[in-house]
C-alpha cells in the first residue's frame, strides 16, 4: 500500500472544502521526474461495481503491456465509494504495484464523485504533465453543467478523458460522452461480459498516456477498439 494510504484518505471534509481536502492531499506526494507517460486510471468502487472492479484488477496489467516502447508508463489510481470518500494512490510503475494497491479496496454503496475525479486531475496536470485520465464506471447522479465544468480545467492542461462506460444507461452516456467531447478524449461503452473490449480499450489510452497520437495510431493499425477512440478524438 502506497504512502498516501497508509497514512489516511483524500477523503474530502464536509462543505466547500471537499475538493480542496482531496487535491491539498495529492500535492504533498512527490511529483515524478522520469519523463515517462503519465496517466490517471479513475474507478467507480460504489457496491454496483464489484464485478468490474474484480475485472479491472485482472486487466489493468494491459496498459502497462502496450508501453513499453515508448518510454512506460506511470499510473496513479483513484477511486470513490460511500456518500464522501475518494482515495488517490501514488504513481505507480508497473501493473503488479498498481495490482496490490487494488487488491486492498473493497467496494462500498454510495454516490457517484465524478466532479472529485475532475478537479483532482487538473490539479495533478497542474503539477506534473498528464496525458490521460482514464474513469471507468456506470452512473453519473451528479449535475451534468458543473461536470463539464470541471472538465474544462483539463483542458488547459491538455489532459484527455477517456470515459469507460458499463451499460447503456442514457442519462449516464450523454454526461460521459460530453466530458469526452470537451477535452479531446473519448468514449465507449463495453458490458460485463465484454472483458476483452475494456482491455483494449485500456491498452488503447495507455498507448496514447505513453505515447501521444503517434502511438495511438500505431496501435490502431491492429486495433479496433484504438482506431474507434483515434476517430473520435481531436
């Protein structure tokens, strides 16, 4: 387990002060110096998602398959579950690492924190270059005008939303499709019985963290669920 959990959550204080409790947290980790692609991997971990959440801690070794060749990959994890709580881990290097930081989570009922995961990533690209977040999930219960919003910030720091969706639920799918529209990203929906879509689909975002467009149009030469992201993207 990372420092950062060790020694407590960025779990948000009550009032105004929510996002500032978060991010204030994530400012104290030190900031990388590698060089190599950074990328924000952002999971819904309320009580709807145990399947998928055991589904991504088998599959989130993809991303860091895909990168080698263009420098690696660094990758912090962030989840939200219960009414208030949202934890960011450190950057981590390597699919086993971010693997045990998982392990460790259990998921909780609760509320959708979509707006947390937004601000929190402008603040880490405010500190270090990040290419992409990646958020995985299958609700929004938040307003859809402050997530966008929030969703403009990463546009100043020229961070991508790649926006994962389980299921078909509209309301959820024009909210995540327009965070992906704002900032240049993407979206797609997958279901639970499509394990080996969400796995391109990751190794796809890794290959653009890693990489930038060049890489991501030399993954979709061979890759459907890359070229159908590159088309979308800007």
């Amino acid at each position: 387990m990372s420092q950062r959990e060790q020694n407590g959550p960025l779990a948000p204080k009550a009032g105004d002060d929510q996002i500032s409790a978060f991010v204030e947290a994530a400012r104290a980790a030190p900031v990388p110096a590698s060089g190599r692609g950074r990328l924000i991997f952002a999971l819904d971990a309320t009580m709807s998602r145990q399947p998928t959440w055991d589904l991504a801690i088998e599959l989130q070794s993809r991303m860091f398959q895909v990168t080698a060749a263009w420098g690696g990959l660094d990758v912090q994890l962030v989840y939200f579950r219960g009414m208030n709580e949202c934890r960011a881990s450190n950057f981590v290097s390597g699919g086993q690492g971010l693997a045990a930081l998982m392990s460790k989570i259990e998921v909780r009922g609760g509320k959708t924190q979509i707006r947390k995961v937004l601000s929190h990533a402008a603040d880490e690209a405010a500190r270090a270059k990040v290419a992409a977040l990646v958020y995985v999930g299958d609700a929004m219960e938040e307003n859809v005008d402050d997530l966008c919003s929030r969703a403009g910030r990463l546009v100043l720091y020229g961070v991508k939303a790649f926006m994962f969706q389980e299921g078909d639920d509209a309301s959820t799918s024009r909210a995540y499709r327009e965070i992906a529209r704002l900032t240049g990203g993407a979206y797609c929906a997958f279901d639970a019985s499509s394990a080996n879509r969400l796995a391109q689909l990751l190794r796809a975002a890794a290959a653009y963290a890693a990489g930038g467009r060049t890489a991501l149009e030399k993954h979709a030469l061979e890759n459907a669920e890359a070229q159908l992201l590159l088309k979308q993207m800007r």
